[in-house]
C-alpha cells in the first residue's frame, strides 16, 4: 500500500481595526506551536496544520474579534493511515492587541511561547499532555493548576505558592499580567521563564 501524502492546510485572518481577541484552539492530538508573528503583520492569526485537517470560524462583535481553530480529525482507522504522521500545527497571533486565549487538546505536545504576545488570559485544557509554556520578563501571573497525575515544574522563585495559586509577588499591582489555569488529567507541566531576546 502506498504512503500517505502529506496534507498541509493553511488559514489566515487579518486583524483589521480589531482591539481585542478570543482565540480558542481545538486540537485532537499531536505537536502544537504557538507564537508570535511578525511585530507588522496585519494578521490577527496565521497557521499550518500538517496531516490533518484545519477550520476556522471567525466572527466579530463590534471591535471584539472571536476566532476558532478546530482540527478535521482523520477518522480512517489506523492500517488505512500507513504513513501519516502525528498532526503538526503551527499558530502565530497577532502582537498588537490584548487576547484570551484556550487550548483544548486530547493528548498533546504543546509548546505555548507567549513573549511578544498581550495575553490577558490562558486556559489550556488538556486530557494527556506535555505542556511548556513561556511567560517573559516583565509579565506578572497567577497561575492555578488541576494536574491529576504527572510532574509540575514552576520557579517559585518568581511565582511563589500562595494558597491554591503561583503568583507573582506584585501580581496585583503589574501593569502586565496574565491569568493561567492549566487542567491536565496527566502528563508534564513546565512553566518557564525567558528574558525577553
């Protein structure tokens, strides 16, 4: 039987006079990258999804941007899928305004690099997961994590425990900050700390 061709799907949608975002990424499982883009991109979102399929469902409320990045899972069963790779996405969003931002996933490798990017809010949902996600220097964060069963990685060094959360020593008082819950029924949560390049 001969290998499956690889299938590359793209999608972008421009910013336009925009002042914020709901961004909710839905992904079946696989390698996960989000970034950002470029600081002169004029879109709000650009991404690529390898193997699988991708849609997008976008709508407005006034300058309220909601947008929705789903996969198209390949439902062949597994002999009919001699060759496919596990579904690789790349996402990038816009750095030019505030987002909320959920990731939904099955089982994932996900790598959330948020330097460059004005999140306001991160929920990733994640049933089995390993999950890295990059908060920069100068970004002040609450973090609440359900983790049933893995290995939670964060400096308490900057987000010492404080009840039910990591936090930021001046959360409240930041002019940039982020709230972040994590629910994770098992894997590898690495939440890390990166000066800004």
């Amino acid at each position: 039987m001969p290998p499956c061709q690889e299938v590359i799907i793209t999608h972008s949608e421009p910013r336009g006079d925009l002042r914020e975002a709901v961004v909710e990424v839905a992904f079946q499982a696989g390698h996960i990258r989000l970034s950002a883009l470029t600081p002169d991109s004029p879109n709000l979102v650009e991404a690529l999804s390898r193997w699988n399929g991708l849609t997008a469902d976008f709508r407005r409320e006034d300058t309220v941007g909601n947008l929705r990045l789903n996969s198209t899972w390949d439902r062949r069963p597994p002999w009919r899928r001699v060759g496919a790779g596990w579904t690789e996405w790349k996402v990038e969003l816009t750095q030019g305004i505030p987002l909320i931002l959920e990731v939904n996933s099955a089982a994932a490798d996900a790598a959330l690099d948020l330097r460059h990017l004005k999140v306001t809010r991160l929920d990733p949902e994640l049933n089995a997961a390993n999950i890295q996600i990059t908060i920069p220097e100068g970004v002040a964060a609450r973090i609440e994590v359900d983790l049933n069963v893995g290995v939670l990685e964060i400096d308490e060094s900057r987000f010492p425990k404080k009840g039910d959360y990591y936090i930021s020593p001046d959360f409240e008082d930041a002019e940039n900050r982020i709230y972040l819950r994590i629910d994770l029924n098992a894997g590898r949560v690495e939440v890390l700390y990166n000066r800004w390049p």
